[in-house]
C-alpha cells in the first residue's frame, strides 16, 4: 500500500513548528534536549537534530536544495554546506 | 658449494618439495609455465619423489618466477624463473644444499630485500600452501582464534585497541573504536563487511594477502565477528581480481570442513558465515557506504552519514566495515598481544605497514615495515632506483587521490601524521614511481578525469567539479598568448579546488585536488605554456 505524507494530517511530524516552514531534516527521536547557539542566537533541541534544522527553528535560513523534513538527509546538492 | 650429504642434513624424501608462486603478479610473469614444466619432470622422474607447491608471492615481483628448493637450510631461491631453465635446477639441485647456479640466489630469507623486512601480517604469505589449512595452522593460524574463544567480546575489542592499529584502507581510523561502536549497539543482527575492493593506483597488498594467505584473512573475521555479536561475514572483492576469488572460495570452504566457519564453530556456541561477493569494476564502491549499497544489490551511490555504518549499516543494521590488511592484522594481535603490535611504529602510527613500490621502479614489489621509514630509503634501498635508469621526478603516495611528492619531500617518514603535515597522505601504502619524464601537468589533468570518470554522481562539486576542472586545465596548457588570462585561469582552479575539497560528500571529490594541487605547486613549470613543437596535433 503507498502512503503519502501531508504535513496537515501529521502534526507528530512537525509539532512545535510552523507547518509553511520546511526545516530541513526530520525531527529526532530523542529526548535528551541540547541547547546550541547559532551565530548569536541559543536555541535548545533534541539531541542528534541537524543544524540545517536546529538554525531553521531558530529563524536563521541556511540555503538549500535538497533538503527536506519529509525526507532523511539525502547530501546531494551541498547547497547548505556552512 | 662444497657439501657432502650425510643423513641428518638431507631433506626427507617424503617432504621434498618445490615452490613456485600461483599469485597473479607471478603468473603474469610466466610462472604457470615453470608450475607445468615443474610438473612434467616430476611425473617423468618419479625417484626424485618431489612434490610442487603453488604457494602465494614472496613480494619481490622483478624475480618473479621465483622458484624455491626446500633444503636442510632453508628454502633455497631461483628466479627470474623461464620454462628452459626448470630442468636445470632441478637435476642439479639433490635437495640438500645451495647449488651453483646463474639463476641461484640463495636462502631466500637471507636476501637483504627479505630479511630486512617486519613481516607480522605477511609473515605466512610466499611460505605456505595457501588454502591448506593444517599448513596454516602449522605456521601459527588460529592461535588467535584460539585466544579470542577465551576473551570475552569486550576483551577482544580491548586487545585490538591496546595495538593501535588504524584501518589500513585509507581513513586510518582507530579500529578498536570502530569496533566497540558496534559492539555497543543493542544486540541484533550485525554484519562484518572486509573491503576488499582495492581500487587505488598502485596498490596490490590486499590481492597478495588474499591470494598467499587467505586464510588469515578469514580468522581475522571471525574474531571481528566474535568481538561485536555478528555472525555473517561478507568479503567484497573487485571482479577484477579473479584468482583471489577462486583461492578465497576454496579456503574458505576447506576453514567451513575443517570447522572453523558455519555453526558452532571450533565447537562453541559462536555461529561466523561467510561469503564472497563481486563488485562490478567502480573505484567509488571501495568507499564503504557506496560499498555497501552495491552489497545491498544496488547502484553504488555514496551515503550520506551520519548514520554511520557502525550503527546503521548493511541492510541498516551494525556494520563494522574494514579493509583486508585491517583484518589480516588482527589474528596477529590476538595470538601476539595487542602490546606486542604496538612496539612496532612511530608515533600515533603503531604496527606495521605492508608498502607497496611500484611504477617506473626497478625493484617493485611489497614490503612490510613498522611505520617510521622514510620514503627515501623505500625509493632506493628497496626500490633501488627507476626501472628506466632515469633520474626520479616525483612518487605519488596513497593511490589516485594522494598528493604528487617531489624529491626534497623524499625524507619523511611514512606515518599518518607525518604525511598530513605535509598536506599527503599514506592511504593504503602505495607508492607509484615517476622518472623525469613525466608531465605533471598532464598527471594533474588525469586526477580530475579520474574523478569525473569514477564519480558517483551524487554530489555537485564532485560530479559537475571535476568536470570543469578538466576544461579548466585544458585552458591554462592550452593557453600560449595570454599571460594574464592563464594565471585568471590557475586561480579558478584553486578556487574550484576549494569548492571540491570543502563541498563534497565524500573523499572523491574531497581528495581530488590533493594530486592537482601539489603538483601545481612543485611542479609549476610543467604547467607553462610548451614550445609549440611539442603541443603540434
Ligand atoms: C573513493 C574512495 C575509495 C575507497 N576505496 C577503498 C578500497 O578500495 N579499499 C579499502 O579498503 N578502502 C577504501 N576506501 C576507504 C573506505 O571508505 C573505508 O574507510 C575503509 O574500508 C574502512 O576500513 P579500514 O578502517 O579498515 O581502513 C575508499 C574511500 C574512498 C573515499
Ligand atoms: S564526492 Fe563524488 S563520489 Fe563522493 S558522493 Fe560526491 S559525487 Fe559521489
Ligand atoms: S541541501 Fe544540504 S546537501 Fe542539498
């Protein structure tokens, strides 16, 4: 059977975030929480979440291409590369 | 030679034997012919009651055909080996002592190239048979294994970081911390992968390994496999390599009789099953990700990590992915003690290394060592010299991706951290060899056609960077006139080399500007404009 996924009917996905918003990577399992500061800007997030993701949630728009949150990290264009 | 026979120092007849090598470089040399000549003498003369041994290579590949006489002395060397000359030395040869003959060179491990060498790794490889296994277990096989039955897995991945050894397939990372990432993974399914691809320029230590002694090989999986929780093992072999992959099967189907492969192995609980698999003739998938995506049966695409395989892996279970060497060392360091591998080396470099000289080089071959030697005392002691009798311009270290070395670099030391200081790397232990005749220009232009060749297409400064940078060194060689518009050009390059080396995904890319860019920089004259006679077309 072929599932499709749509951000509306799958807030688990992208809980706290803003669903127009496309943050990059998926969120992590994790539940320990690490708090990270991205030029200036501290944020806290679960461990082993990308800093394409944790930069995004922070507001902070790293370009990219390739990248999306319904998809495991792919690498291909390496437009984000910081 | 002055010798009279008397009983005690004369070879039994029952275990006169005669070696001559069934290893690729060896049989690309002719030394099938000389096995077969070999053969027809002894069907012929059965008093001489002799038995020919197909053994692997003992590394000196410009006296290959070697063959040997086992005496009361030690084994006794011929070589360069022709067909015409078996019958000689062997009608003259009575089995017990060191004959005069042109081709005769003595006891083999009395030759100074030999002798000199730390052969831990190799120390069984040129002298056994290769897929016996009571001659590998008469030669100190399985006494590893042996140790490790006794260890608990936490105790194995212990010993193997007490050695030191880094992977020597080109990343030198800790192999005992690979291990215990694994290791630590819940317990599951998990695999061992032995890289076995061996893609880079210059290189033939894992064929030779695979080929004269494969059966190291295979102990040192199963303890890979004892130490992390796997049971199955695969073997990833580049099909280019065809008498490897006959000699792995059949030792590793006499290891499945004999009881050290398939369930309960040895007789304990412990289950290792192993397989060969072929690859398809891609430089890319001797990088493990795209390694094991082409395992999975896929196109050998790179992934991207993390997930590492340690933790997400073959199949997307815990994969420990190591080189052959890696693996080889292994059962050395279980039988020897981990402190007993460390001894050897310089540094954070610790054990030995099995370097392998080829190229325009007059004594090519394989030679292990404890790192710390320096290149200069390879290139001439061992290598003594180009083959061409030319003046040496340059050696490229550590296969297509490796820096391009010039003379005045000649005197560091092969160690991980030496090479890194200067901006080189030792990869898997190949040195190829340039006399003054090469065009370093052209060789730069060959590292990006190389990438643009062998990329897997997946990341854009690999795939469309090496690409342009072809173009761009064609622009710079092809430009006569313009001065300026040739060194705009140079500095499109640097620039296109940054973008390869910081952007790429994996090392492809990441590396290629190593050879480019070192011998842009010690070679710069070979990148100025030509006398128009030599760019006529
Ligand atoms: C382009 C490329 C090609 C590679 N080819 C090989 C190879 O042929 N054999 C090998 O053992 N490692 C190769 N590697 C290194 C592997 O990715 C990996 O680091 C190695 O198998 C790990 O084993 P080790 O830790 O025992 O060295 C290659 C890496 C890259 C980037
Ligand atoms: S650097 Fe090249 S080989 Fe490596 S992932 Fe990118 S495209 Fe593939
Ligand atoms: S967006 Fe990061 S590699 Fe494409």
């Amino acid at each position: 059977m072929i599932t499709y996924y749509d951000p509306k009917t799958e807030p688990a996905v992208n809980q706290s975030a803003d669903l127009s918003k496309d943050l990059g990577t998926p969120p992590s399992k994790s539940t320990v929480q690490v708090s990270v500061q991205i030029d200036g800007v501290n944020i806290v997030v679960p461990e082993g979440t990308s800093v394409l993701r944790a930069a995004a949630i922070a507001d902070i728009n790293i370009p990219k291409l390739c990248a999306s949150d319904n998809l495991e990290a792919f690498g291909s264009c390496r437009l984000c590369a910081v | 030679m002055n010798h009279s026979p008397s009983d005690d120092s004369s070879i039994p007849v029952a275990s006169r034997k005669i070696f001559v090598s069934l290893d690729t470089t060896a049989r690309s040399r002719g030394s099938d012919k000389v096995a077969k000549q070999v053969e027809s003498i002894l069907n012929s003369q059965p008093e001489l009651a002799a038995t020919l041994v197909r053994n692997g290579s003992r590394g000196m590949f410009w006296l290959e055909p070697l063959l040997e006489i086992n005496t009361p002395k030690g084994r006794v060397a011929y070589g360069p080996v022709k067909a015409e000359d078996v019958n000689d030395i062997i009608n003259l040869h009575c089995f017990d002592d060191v004959i005069e003959h042109p081709l005769c060179l003595g006891l083999t491990e009395e030759l100074p190239w030999f002798k000199s060498q730390q052969r831990l790794t190799f120390a069984r490889v040129g002298i056994i048979d290769p897929i016996d296994v009571d001659d590998y277990i008469s030669h100190g096989g399985f006494v590893g294994l042996t140790n490790a039955f006794a260890k608990t897995a936490q105790q194995i991945v212990d010993e193997v970081k007490e050695s030191g050894l880094r992977g020597r397939g080109g990343a030198a990372f800790p192999t005992g911390i690979k291990w215990q990432t694994v290791l630590n993974e819940p317990e599951q399914q998990k695999y061992i992968v032995c890289n076995a691809d061996e893609g880079d320029s210059g290189t033939f230590a894992d064929r030779m390994l695979m080929e004269g002694d494969p059966l190291v090989l295979v102990e040192g999986m199963i303890i890979a496999g004892l130490s992390v929780g796997a049971d199955q093992g695969y073997i990833y072999l580049r099909s280019e390599y065809p008498q490897a992959h006959d000699i792995l099967n059949k030792a590793i189907s006499n290891a499945k009789t004999a009881g050290y492969l398939g369930d309960n192995i040895c007789g304990t609980e412990h289950n290792f099953h192993l397989e060969v698999r072929l690859g398809a003739g891609a430089y890319i998938c001797g990088e493990e990700t795209s390694l094991l995506e082409s395992l999975e049966g896929k196109r050998g695409l790179v992934r991207a990590k993390p997930p590492l395989p340690a933790i997400e892996g073959l199949f997307g279970q815990p994969t420990v992915v190591n080189n052959v060497i890696s693996l080889a060392s292994v059962p050395y360091i279980l039988s020897h003690g981990g402190d007993s591998y460390r001894d050897f080396g310089m540094g954070r470099s610790r054990g030995t290394l099995p370097i392998q000289l080829a190229g325009n080089i007059a004594q090519g071959g394989l030679v292990e060592l404890a790192f710390g030697i320096s290149l200069n005392e390879l290139l001439q002691q061992y290598g003594n010299g180009c083959k061409s009798k030319r003046a040496m311009r340059s050696v490229q270290v550590g296969g297509p991706l490796g820096a391009y070395l010039p003379a005045e670099q000649w005197d560091t030391a092969l160690d991980y951290e030496e090479f890194a200081s200067i901006g080189a790397v030792l990869g898997h232990g190949g040195i190829v060899v340039f006399d003054d005749t090469v065009d370093m220009a052209a060789q730069a232009r060959f590292a990006m056609e190389f990438c643009e060749v062998e990329s897997c297409g997946k990341c854009t400064p690999c795939r469309i960077g090496a690409v342009r940078g072809v173009e761009v060194i064609d622009k710079i060689l092809n430009n006569e006139s313009d001065e300026q518009g040739r060194q705009d050009s140079v500095e499109l390059l640097h620039d296109l080399c940054d973008t390869m080396e910081f952007g790429s995904l994996c090392a492809m890319g990441g590396m290629t500007p190593f050879p480019v860019r070192s011998a842009l920089k010690y070679f710069p004259d070979d990148f100025l404009p030509q006398p128009s006679t030599q760019k006529a077309q």
